[in-house]
C-alpha cells in the first residue's frame, strides 16, 4: 500500500510539473506573440508616418519653390515644371494618408487632416497661379510647418518615442521667411 501511494504521489507530482511547465510555456508564448505583433504595427505606423510626412514635406516645399519661382519672374518652363512635379507629389501624398486613418489613433489622423488642409492652402494658390504678397505667402508656409511639427509632436506619442519633441522655430526656417537676394556692392 506505501508503494501505490508512493507512486501515486510521484505520478501527481509529474502531472502537476508538466501542468505548470505547459501554462508557464503557454503565457510565456502569449505574451512573446503580443510583444512581436505590437512591433509590427509600431514599424509599420512608423513606416506610414514616414511616407506621409515625408510627401506632405515635398508638397508644401514644391509649392513654396512655386511661389519663389513667380516671385522672382522664373521661366514659365521651369515653373510648369515644377507644377507637375507638385501633382505627383500631390498623388504621393493621397495616397500615404490613407493608411494614417487604419494605423493611426485619433489625435494622429486629426493632426494629419490638419497638415493636410495647411498643405492645400499653400497648393491652391501655386496651382491657380495667383500671385500673393510675401506677408500672405508667410502666413500660409507658417501654418504648414507648425502643422508639420503638429504632426509630428502626435505620432511620436502614439508610438510612444521617448523624450520630448524639438519643434520647428518658424521664424529661423527659410522657406517660412526666405531671405531676399542681395546683390554684392561692387555688381551695382
């Protein structure tokens, strides 16, 4: 009788070890599958921000190089130029943003429909060939980096990049406030 307790004892304590040792291996798994998958969706968010940021970028600059090129009475060649390239970068940057609204938390598209309409403003009038005072053409870049920095201030939080984010100083940045040219003493 000893013998069939002790080797029912000694069966009980194997099958509670594999027990254990399964439900350890099962939460362990679990938790490594959720690590894994919360990297993926980080790297892609981060690969969509970077694609749409990086497009809504080159449109506000191809926009600006627009208004510089009137403002300065540039070829209409290199102008017409520069428009088709503002309209592929138009079309890059569509399309980037519709990832943002399925990766994207809510603050994050908002901020993204807000560059978004800062980069429309400074399109419209380079694509209709309106011609605009530096104060007005300062205001509208203005907008554009401060949503710019916007956005970039709410996906680093959704990804949860420590540190904090280093705005823009608009002001300091030459395509909000380009410098006029100046001609050397000795060519006047």
């Amino acid at each position: 009788m000893d013998q069939a307790i002790t080797a029912l004892a000694t069966v009980i304590a194997v099958l509670a070890g594999a027990a254990g040792t399964y439900v350890v291996g099962r939460l362990t798994d679990r938790d490594r599958f959720a690590r894994e998958l919360q990297v993926r969706w980080d790297q892609r968010r981060l690969d969509a921000y970077v694609s749409y940021v990086s497009a809504a970028k080159l449109a506000g600059t191809r926009a600006n190089q627009v208004h510089a090129g009137r403002s300065n009475g540039a070829p209409e060649a290199d102008l017409d130029a520069l428009l088709r390239e503002l309209a592929d970068v138009e079309l890059r940057r569509s399309e980037a943003f519709e990832a943002l609204p399925l990766l994207a938390d809510a603050a994050t598209v908002e901020a993204a429909h807000e560059l978004n309409r800062a980069v429309w403003q400074l399109e419209q009038p380079a694509r209709q060939g309106t011609k605009l005072d530096d104060e007005t053409w300062h205001a509208l870049a203005d907008k554009w980096v401060n949503a710019m920095n916007n956005f970039h201030s709410h996906a680093r939080a959704g990804l949860s990049v420590p540190g904090q984010f280093s705005r823009r100083d608009v002001a300091a940045l030459t395509v909000s406030r380009p410098e006029p040219a100046t001609v050397p003493a000795r060519e006047r």
